[in-house]
C-alpha cells in the first residue's frame, strides 16, 4: 500500500459527503432529524435569502412523502411532525395548518403504500403531485376563510404552481434510485 | 403490518382526517411562544441561520461596496453640499424640539424619547407570499419579550411574536391576524387597522369623514404602541354592500422588503400583555367595537 493511500481523509472529502448518506431515509432517525431541519433550513432560510417572490420552491413535502414511504410508520410521523413545526415556528402561518396537512398525507401513504409498486414512476409521481396540490389547496381554503378571495392575485397562484412543480420534480430526482429495474422495494416489510 | 398495529394505524388516519375540524375551530393564530422547548428546532438552527446572514451579507457589501468605489467621489461632493444645508436646517429644528417638549410636558405626554428602545438587525424573512414573518437578531436575552412594538424610521412595522433566547420573528402588519388600533391624523377617527397581505384594511362606518392620502397613525390606546407613530396613507376608499360602512384601503409607509434594522419600544405594560396572551387580539378589536356602540 502506498504513503497516499494511508493518508486520513479529510473530513470534506466527497467520499465522507457520500458516506453520509443524505437523503430522505438514512437508517438512522437521528441522522433523519438533522436532515429533515437541514431541508426546512434550506426552504426557510435559503430559499428567502434571494429576495425573489416567485422563487418558492417546495423541498419539504417531497422529502417527507418519501419518508412515509420509506419509513415506518412512528417515525415518519416523528419527522413530518418536526418538518411542520419547524416551518410554523418560522412564519405566521395558522398553527397547526402544516401539521395537519403533513400528518394526514403521512398516514394516507402509510395506509396505501403495500398496496403500490414503487418502482415505478406513476406511484412517485401521483404521490407528489397530489401532495403538494393538498398542502397549497390547503392553504388557500385556510386564505379563503380568513380573508377572502382578494388574497388570490396571479403571483400568489403562480407561487403555487411553481411549489407544485418543484415539489413533483424534486421529489422525483430523490425517488430516482427505486426506479430502476434492479432497484430495492422501498417501502419496509 | 399486524392485525393490532392495522387497527391503530386506521384509528390514527381517522384521527388524522377529523383534525381540519379542531384546526378551523380554533382561533387560527400563529405560534406564540417564548418558551426553549416550544422554539427547540429554531434554536438548534439560529447559529447557521445567523452565520448564513452574517455571510451572505459580507459577501453582498463586498461586492456592493466595490461597485460603489468608482461613484464615491462625486457622492462625497454631493453629500458634503447637502450636509451643509441639513445642518442649517437642523438648528431650526432644535429649536423647534424644544418647542414641542415644551407643549408636551405642558400636555402631560409621555415622552417616547423616555422610554427604552432595542435596535435590532433584520436576519431573515419569509417570502411566503401571505405569511410573511422577519426574525431579528435580538431575543430574551436582550430583554426583548412578547408583545413588543417594533418600528423603523419611517412607522409601524409590527409586533415581537416569538422571543428565542438571541432572536425574534416579528408579527408584521400586514398579516391578516396583525390588529392595530388607529387615529386618522386629519380628522381624528378612531379605527381598527387590520393586515391583508401586502396593505392595510380599516372598515369604517360610512360617515366618517375620510380622502385618499389621509394619514394613518397609531392611537396609543392599547397594543403597546405609543401614540402617533405613523402608520401609513389612505390609497382607495370603497363603500360596502351593507351601506353603512366604508373599507379603507391603507399602504403602509414601511417597506417591507427593504427592512434592514428595526427599533424594538419598550412600551410594554404587562397587564395589557397578559390580556392579549390569553384573550387574543381579537380582544382589541372586539374593545373598540364595543366603545363605538
């Protein structure tokens, strides 16, 4: 073996990002907890930072969605409950408005789930779709009744649509390995 | 999935599909809290949320700052001219402060300059088009608490809603759940100002006398803010179906995309702050309606 491959890796190396294993369902729920608050952080904070209305993209929903699939069913709700209050507690949204909307996404997947085959792109993609119209139809009802309808101009629709479209595109990018036709049966036993 | 665990999962979605009903029962208020555990996630991410602020502006000056190097000079010039002009018209404006300390104290005001004030730097906002929230950079440990006004140079901005340990998101006035108790300068009348995305609605009755580029200022009866802070100009006046009253479509002088530091009033009376904690703001509104009869 070789001086250079008996030096350390540095902690930013790509092969230790790797090792990390970011994404929806890491097998740990710790490791799930931190990277659920990393994606609100990305959405409540990052996100904002650009300063352009239009620029609302929905990086939570598809997470969580995969995480109700993937994970059991305690744990998923462990996380949506997390990703709900976390996003609430960073702006004036109606408290409980997002945990209602993700707790019944949640258990609805968690029911239907065994009942789907995941390796295929219409399940993933039905799943985002309806989603992400779910939680903003939500929040328009919740809109309607406070306010009215003056609350709905064009760029609040177009901030929608692009949520949606977001949600559905990011949500498949990160659903992409359970595609393939050798790819695991992501819902658990 | 078991048999038993089945049944649970079923009762939990049931459970799960009843929820709107207590949602929409309740008073639909944001989160209040000032409690660590209630803020736990915020206080885990407030450290990067405050080195991304902190970076992103070093990085944004940088570059603002090397843009601007070439236009200095003839700013200099500019400035120092308009300085001269400012400081002979800042004399006339000492005399005038006296003037009106003098006519306060003759009227008994509470002065404003009196009381304490917090000077806290915006680090974030929300751009959630009917939600929008700012978190400042100042919490309890800076003796910011619930309930607090928080304004800028040019009026209102809002109300501290939440209190981290060293932040704070700000209730904006322009959110629908967002009350405050209002004078027209001009004539006097007194009304409720109520958020609505990005402008203000007062509903008023029809006779009251009211024109397009009215000022809006704060009454100082309760809300904790002091009276006469300028809240924003009158831009449409529309009469309602019902022929009594009239909305009022109000433009806050504060901009608020552009806020980049704000002024936390330490006006707090703790006897109106427990009244609102628990009976809502609602509670201010329904006051004022029942002193108008």
């Amino acid at each position: 073996m070789s001086l250079i491959d008996d030096k350390p890796l540095s902690w930013w190396s790509p092969k230790n990002f790797k090792d990390l294993n970011f994404g929806p369902n890491s097998g740990s729920l710790t490791k799930d907890i931190i990277f659920i608050l990393v994606v609100c952080f990305i959405q409540s904070v990052i996100f904002p930072t650009f300063d352009l209305n239009l620029l609302s993209i929905d990086i939570v929903t598809p997470w969580i969605m995969i995480t109700a699939v993937r994970q059991n069913a305690a744990k998923a709700t462990i996380i949506g409950f997390i990703a709900a209050i976390t996003l609430e507690m960073h702006s004036t949204i109606p408290a409980g408005l997002y945990l209602i909307a993700y707790w019944i996404a949640i258990n609805i997947i968690i029911q239907i789930r065994s009942a789907l085959s995941w390796r295929h792109l219409v399940p993933w993609f039905v799943t985002y779709f309806v989603a992400t119209v779910w939680l903003q139809m939500f929040v328009s009802f919740v809109l309607f009744l406070s306010r009215g309808p003056e609350t709905f101009t064009l760029l609040f629709w177009l901030q929608n649509i692009l949520k949606v479209a977001s949600g559905v595109a990011i949500g498949l990018y990160f659903s992409r390995e359970w595609l393939s036709i050798d790819g695991e049966e992501p819902v658990p036993k | 999935m078991n048999q038993r665990s089945r049944v649970l999962w079923r009762t939990v979605l049931i459970c799960s599909l009843l929820s709107p009903f207590v949602f929409f029962a309740s008073s639909m208020k944001p989160w209040k809290s000032s409690s660590t555990l209630g803020l736990l996630f915020q206080e885990i991410l407030y450290p990067f949320e405050f080195l991304w602020d902190a970076t992103t502006e070093t990085i944004g000056n940088s570059i603002s700052h090397y843009i601007s190097l070439s236009e200095t000079a003839k700013e200099n010039t500019r400035l120092t001219s308009q300085l001269t002009i400012l400081e002979t018209k800042l004399l006339d404006y000492d005399e005038k402060l006296q003037e009106i300390s003098r006519l306060r104290k003759l009227l008994g005001f509470v002065q404003l300059r009196g009381k304490r004030h917090i000077v806290a730097e915006v680090i974030g906002a929300t751009n959630n088009l009917p939600f929008r929230s700012i978190r400042i950079n100042k919490g309890e440990w800076d003796d910011v608490r619930v309930g607090m006004p928080v304004v800028t140079a040019n009026g209102v901005v809002g109300r501290i809603i939440r209190t981290g340990k060293k932040f704070s998101d700000i209730h904006m006035l322009i959110d629908s759940n967002f009350n405050l108790d209002i004078l027209l300068q001009r004539t006097r009348v007194r009304g409720v100002l109520k958020g609505f995305g990005d402008h203000s609605v007062i509903t008023l009755n029809r006779r009251a006398e009211i024109k397009i580029g009215d000022t809006i200022i704060t009454s100082g009866i309760i809300g904790g803010f002091p009276k006469g802070l300028p809240v924003g100009r009158v831009v449409k006046i529309s009469y309602e179906s019902d022929h009594i009253s009239q909305s009022v479509k109000v433009e806050p002088w504060v901009q608020f995309d552009r806020i980049e530091e704000v002024v936390i009033l330490d006006t707090h009376d703790p006897e109106i702050q427990k009244i609102i904690e628990s009976a809502g703001n609602e509670w201010i509104s329904d006051q004022v309606d029942r002193e108008k009869g």
